[in-house]
C-alpha cells in the first residue's frame, strides 16, 4: 500500500473512526463507493492545487480524471 494511501487511512480513522469496506461488501455498495470517489475526484480537481489534488487523489487511490 502506498505511504500516502496508509496516511490518509489512519488520520481517517483517528478523526472520524471510519475505515474502508472490506472485500466481502456486496457488490453494489463498492459500485456505489466507487462512484462516489469518481465524483470527489472530479470535485477535487476543479479548485484545488495541482499538488494537493495529486496527494488526495493518491491517498484516495484514484486516477487524476480528466476534464
């Protein structure tokens, strides 16, 4: 797992006491969780820096979306 990943991962759960579905979520939750992610990805990348979109969309293990 990426450093970037892991850090996210443990300040996520130290502020909110959340942590990532396991693989034995139905399908429909990750497809749902997947668009989700997609949709803050895009959100992301219209006003943040170029180097803080990359550290979150890294730490969120997604591709930087195209316009």
């Amino acid at each position: 797992m990426a450093f970037a990943r892991q850090k996210y991962l443990v300040w996520l759960q130290r502020n909110f006491g959340l942590m990532p579905l396991d693989n034995s979520t139905d399908d429909a939750d990750g497809e749902i969780l997947a668009e989700y992610t997609r949709q803050f990805a895009g959100w992301v990348s219209e006003f943040a820096s170029d180097d803080l979109r990359d550290h979150v969309l890294s730490a969120l293990g997604v591709d930087i979306p195209t316009p």
